[in-house]
C-alpha cells in the first residue's frame, strides 16, 4: 500500500515535469518523421530486390524496427538522473522514508508513457504511408515496447547513478547501444544477413523482441517470436527493476 | 540526550590509477547532544564533520559504532530514524523546474503525510522562512539565500525532532548569512534540535550552544564556545611595539602570563584575566623603556582553541 501510494508520488512528480517542459513532444514527432519520409522509402526499394514489395509490407517491417529503436534510447534516462543527482533531489528523497524501488519505479514508469505516447505517436503518422494494422496486434506490441522500455531506462539509472557523469555516459552508452541496435535488425531484417551475423545477433534480447513486434504488425500475434520476445524480456525487465532500485537504495555520491 | 553516539568509524577506498587508497574520514566519534540545543561541528574541510553528519542521516553506512537518534537505534531502525530527522544538505536539493510550494508538499508526502495535511505545512513552512511571495515561482528563479530557505524548509516540513544542517550558510553574501542565522534559532524556538556543521568561527561561536572541534576524523574538542576559549587559554593581551624581541624577554617570568607568543610587530601574551594583567603590562614595559604603539585586549578565538588542539590554525588549513 505505501509501495504504491509512493510510487505513485514519485510518477506524479515526473509526470508533471515532463508535461510543464513539452519540447520532448516536438522532438518524438520529428525524428521517427525524418525516418518515415527519408529512410523508408529507401527500404522499401532495398527489400523489393528480393520480390515486389507493397507500402503496406515495406512499413510493417519498418515502423516495428522504428518503435524499437525509439525504446532503446530510453536507455538515455540517466542523463536525467545525473542531473537530478547533481541537485541534490536524489538524497533530499532518500534522506525521506519513501520506498527506493518507488523512487526508480516512479521514475521508470514516466519514461513508459512517454515512450507508448510516442509509438502511438509513430503507428498513427505510418498510417498514412500504407500502414494497417488490427487493433489488439498494436496493443500487444505496445506491451512488449513498454517491457523494453522499462527494461532499459530501470538500466539507464543505474548506470546513471553508478557513473555520476555525463562525460562517463555518453561514450559508454553510445558504445552499448550502437551495437545492440545493429544487431536488432531494427533498420534491415536480419534474415539477409550472412549466418554467422544472425547467430550474433541471436544473444541480443533486442533482437528477440524486435521479431516479436515485427510478427505483431505482420498479422501473426500467435507467431512464436511474440511468446519468445515476452519470455526474454520479462525476466530481463525484473533483474533490471531489482539491481536499480538496488542502487537508489545504496549510497549515492 | 537526543543523539548520542559512541565509536562512530567510516573509511573509504579511493582509487588514484591502480593504488587504492584507504582514507579513514571518520575515526570513533563519541558524541552527545542534548534536546533542544544548537550543536555544532567546527572543523576544517576534509575534518569529517559532512560523512559523520550523513552517516547520522542514514545516507552513509557506519563501518562500525552506534548512534541512538531521537530514541531510534541508527543501524537497526534507520528507518525510524528517518522518520525523526531532518537532513539539510549543503550543495541544495531542489530542483529547477519546480516552485517551492511544490516541492514542499512532495517532500511533505514522501513522510506520509496526507495531501491537505502536506499543502498547510508548505504553506506555513513558506509564511515562517519569509518564502509566500515566490513559493509559485520556479526554483531556478530564486537567490541563493531563498533557495537556502527552500532547503530549511524541507528539512523541517515533517516536524522532525532533529535537524541536520551541512554548512548552511556556506556560499551565502554576508547578508543572507545573518538571515539564516536568525532562520537557524528560530527552529530552535520551534522545539528542534539543530545539528550543524560550519568552517565559519564567527558562525560556531555565535550560533552554536555547544560545539565539538574535529580534525583528521576524530573529536578533539567539546563544550560550549565560552568554555573551551577559557579552559584554553584565558584572555589574551596583544601589544604592539618595535622592539618585540626585547619586550618578549620581559615577560618570561612574569608569573601571570601563561605564554608569550611574538609575530613581527606585536607580542601576544595569553593571561588568565585580562583586566588585571593590563596595568602589570604597561608599568613593566614603562620602567624598561620599551614604546609601545597600541594595546589591545581580546577574548581568545575559536581560533585559540583550535591552534591549541592542533598546532594549526583553522584559517590556515
């Protein structure tokens, strides 16, 4: 009961900031709109060497790719909490009896609206290049995005509050995720790839869940990548979840 | 006693390339502090006095010793602890795109205090630290002094029984200082009892009821300012004259001067009373001719006090 009414506390408060500072709304429509008209067509004409391909198709594979991409910036969030850190806000809560996994929880939970705002955001602009897709499909795949970004901004805090420094960050995470998004076939399906590439990619839980979104807004919610991408990333999700709050409980400076 | 610890001890590991380092920053603090006192840390930086306040607040883990704070064991119940203090930290704590009232009421409700309950006390806290007319206004708006008040005012919004206050007026014009000061015993009016540390003598000695003198992790002095400047040293007559060396020699046998102390152009004489000794001064550096350009009598300084206890001065270091 406190747990929740805590965390609640601390979603509230994230939220408001987010709202009273709207330039992230701006940006999240800009950039998946940069993709949608200078990428994608690029794509489709790529993917249609091997066989004629409709818009329809072309951005059921891509949009998934986009909408992954998106969720692993939110690995980005401790940026945030560096800033916070350096404000003092993070001890002034913990010097409070405020449960620490409602502190990050609270926190992570503001980075999930935010991110499903924008893929909503980014499934609906798709809509008029060609994109259809059922309803519950969406939904789904809503899911498995916000277990992705729960996954990655819980991450993102940690690795925040461990580093303490932007200088630190920025390299680190820019190395991490360069990689993790190459090898998630978000841009160009891995199944053109060479077979030593897709065992690589094979150990990237990203990648897991990006088939499984890609098999969503294919039409194929019983596809098996979806049950895959859900039983990879649910366990990854609590591990997160766990060593975050892990550090807001221990001594931050 | 409200706070009261007994061998408090923290280190730290720092790395320097591939050598780590142990620096012991806290080394056995025995401490005690009485309800409804001022009670401050007077050290200079790098003395312990900030890692031995957040260990009390329950933000550092002690390596070893015990604290008991407002009735609540430290290790065992930090939590309860929590509940009964309030942590004022010294580089602020609020955050730029928040108003004061805001913020107030957060932090409020991270005690568990009910929503209405929370927006009285912000309102309250906001009307006692001289804060109504900006608390809707965004932190980033405010000066260093009213951003300072914010901090007090969180720290107190729960009605702690103590409050802790890291170098509260550390980075503030003279000004604001003079304000916090007043800010500070008004808490003590208001029934708490204040722990604060300070590298300001004037501060210590004109804030604090009683202070402890750290140095290098551990407690070398405690009492009220006025008693450790007597237990010291007694009163000091400071003489200037040219020949200082000459006048020196004067006075080493003189039965009621503790210690004579010359720089280049004065003599300091540390004397038991002060008033008394200034007559026997002056007749015998008349009879040996000895000029002298000024006389001055003066009350030690903290900075007596901590130059005794540690063979420096707290300005120098």
């Amino acid at each position: 009961m406190k747990f929740l009414r805590d965390t609640w506390l601390v979603f509230q408060r994230q939220m408001q900031l987010l709202l009273r500072n709207p330039v992230w709304v701006a940006v999240g429509i800009i950039q998946p709109l940069f993709y949608l008209l200078l990428f994608a067509p690029l794509m489709k004409q790529a993917l249609s060497a091997g066989g004629p391909m409709t818009d329809e198709q072309a951005y059921r594979i891509f949009v998934p790719g986009m909408l992954v991409m998106v969720a692993l910036f939110s690995a980005f969030s401790g940026f945030g909490i560096i800033a916070e850190l350096r404000a003092g806000v993070i001890e002034r809560n913990r010097v409070t009896p405020v449960s620490r996994v409602a502190l990050l929880l609270g926190r992570s939970l503001r980075d999930v609206v935010q991110l499903l705002f924008q893929a909503v955001l980014v499934t609906l602009l798709a809509v008029p290049f060609g994109l259809r897709v059922a309803v519950g499909d969406a939904l789904l795949a809503y899911l498995l995005i916000g277990l992705m970004t729960l996954l990655l901004s819980s991450t993102g805090y940690a690795l925040g509050l461990t580093l303490r420094s932007e200088d630190a960050m920025a390299p680190m995470l820019n190395t991490v995720i360069q990689p993790i998004m190459l090898l998630a076939g978000i841009f160009l399906p891995l199944t053109f790839a060479p077979q030593w590439l897709k065992n690589v990619a094979n150990v990237n839980p990203f990648k897991w869940a990006t088939d499984g979104v890609r098999a969503l807004f294919a039409g194929n919610p019983g596809d098996d990548a979806v049950w895959q991408a859900l039983a990879i990333l649910t366990p990854l999700t609590v591990l997160a979840l766990f060593i975050s709050s892990r550090t807001f409980a221990k001594s931050v400076r | 006693m409200i706070i009261e610890t007994s061998g408090l001890r923290k280190s730290f590991r720092s790395r320097a390339g591939r050598e780590t380092k142990t620096v012991e920053a806290v080394r056995g603090v025995d401490l005690s502090v009485a309800e409804g006192e001022i009670f401050g840390f007077l050290g200079p930086n790098g003395a312990g006095k900030t890692t031995t306040l957040r260990m009390l607040a329950t933000l550092l883990e002690p390596d070893g010793g015990t604290a008991v704070i407002a009735g609540a064991d430290l290790r065992k119940e930090p939590g309860e602890v929590r509940r009964r203090i309030g942590y004022v930290a010294q580089g602020g704590s609020t955050w730029d795109e928040s108003t004061g009232r805001e913020e107030l009421v957060l932090h409020a409700r991270m005690y568990g205090i009910s929503k209405a309950d929370a927006q009285r006390r912000a309102t309250e806290a906001l009307d006692t630290f001289e804060l109504a007319e900006y608390a809707d206004r965004r932190c980033k708006t405010y000066s260093g002094g009213q951003r300072r008040r914010v901090d007090i005012a969180l720290g107190i919004i729960h009605s702690p029984k103590v409050v802790f206050l890291d170098e509260p007026t550390t980075g503030l014009d003279p000004q604001s200082r003079a304000h916090m000061w007043g800010e500070v015993r008004k808490l003590r009016e208001m029934g708490m009892t204040v722990f604060l540390t300070t590298h300001y003598l004037d501060e210590a000695d004109a804030l604090c009821d009683r202070l402890a003198i750290m140095d290098h992790g551990q407690i070398v002095a405690e009492g009220t300012p006025a008693d450790l400047k007597q237990e010291v040293l007694g009163d000091v007559v400071s003489v200037n004259a040219r020949e200082v060396a000459k006048a020196a020699d004067l006075f080493d046998n003189a039965e009621y001067v503790r210690k004579v102390e010359t720089t280049e152009q004065s003599l300091r004489l540390y004397v038991e009373d002060g008033a008394s000794a200034i007559p026997h001064v002056l007749r015998t550096l008349d009879a040996e001719g000895v000029s002298i350009e000024g006389i001055e009598l003066h009350r030690p300084s903290l900075d007596d006090v901590f130059l005794a206890k540690t063979g420096r001065s707290l300005r120098e270091s």
